[in-house]
C-alpha cells in the first residue's frame, strides 16, 4: 500500500494520502501566488488521514465573491491549501508534501494573469481562466 507523508515547515501538522493524487495543477491567480502555493495536488478525502496538528490549522476566509478557504499553520505559516475542506476531493498545496509523488503537470489555469517568472511545463494543457 502507498503511503505519501505530508507537513508543514515546523512539523506542527502532519498528515498522509494513502494513494497518489489525482493530478498537479498549477493555478497562476494573483491570489495562489500572494498564497505562496501556486502548485497543488487533488487529492481524494477518502485517501487523507491526519497524523497531527489539525488544531494547528487556521483558514483564511476570503471576502465574497471568492469561496475557497485557504489554511496554513498557525505556528510556521507553511501554505496547506483546503485541508480543511469537507468535498470528496479537495487541493492541497504541494509543498506541503514531503516526498515526490512523481506526477507531472497536467494543467496550468489562470496564464493570463501569469507572470514572466512562472514557467510553462513541456505537455501540460493551458487555461486562460478556471479550467471549470
């Protein structure tokens, strides 16, 4: 069985996949990148398990028309993603991964918004806005 640990910078949360994500995407909004997490793993919720930590967790709540609730830690600021989230499939951000899960880009969403120092990978598809 495939196990992908996960954490923050400090090790204050902790948690693990017990499959591959579903794919790595990158988003190139103002708002991934003011994030520090412009790369992200889909994961299914039925494959994460907490290790540790998740009082350590804090959501950033953003103002409407914007729905998607970022976490980090409270302790080192490390960018999770929606951890937190209650979907069956939710974006973690993919620093927060300690090992490679050895995918590939599959999409980058938001290019028209990209700016000159995020780079294209080789095969990935191009979205000029939310891939939907």
């Amino acid at each position: 069985e495939m196990m992908i640990n996960g954490s923050c910078c400090c090790g204050a949360i902790k948690f693990k996949l017990s499959s591959k994500p579903k794919f790595l995407g990158i988003c190139h909004c103002s708002r991934c990148r003011k994030l520090g997490a412009p790369e992200f793993f889909m994961v299914k919720k039925t494959s994460f398990e907490w290790v540790c930590g998740q009082e350590n967790v804090t959501e950033y709540i953003p103002d409407a028309p914007f729905k998607y609730k970022r976490c980090f830690c409270n302790k080192c600021g490390s960018s999770l993603g929606e951890i937190l989230s209650d979907e069956n499939e939710f974006p973690i951000a993919a620093n927060a991964l300690d090992s490679d899960p050895g995918l590939k880009v599959w999409f980058h969403e938001h290019t028209a918004s990209r700016p000159s120092w995020q780079l294209i990978h080789d095969g990935a598809k191009l979205f000029e806005g939310d891939p939907g």
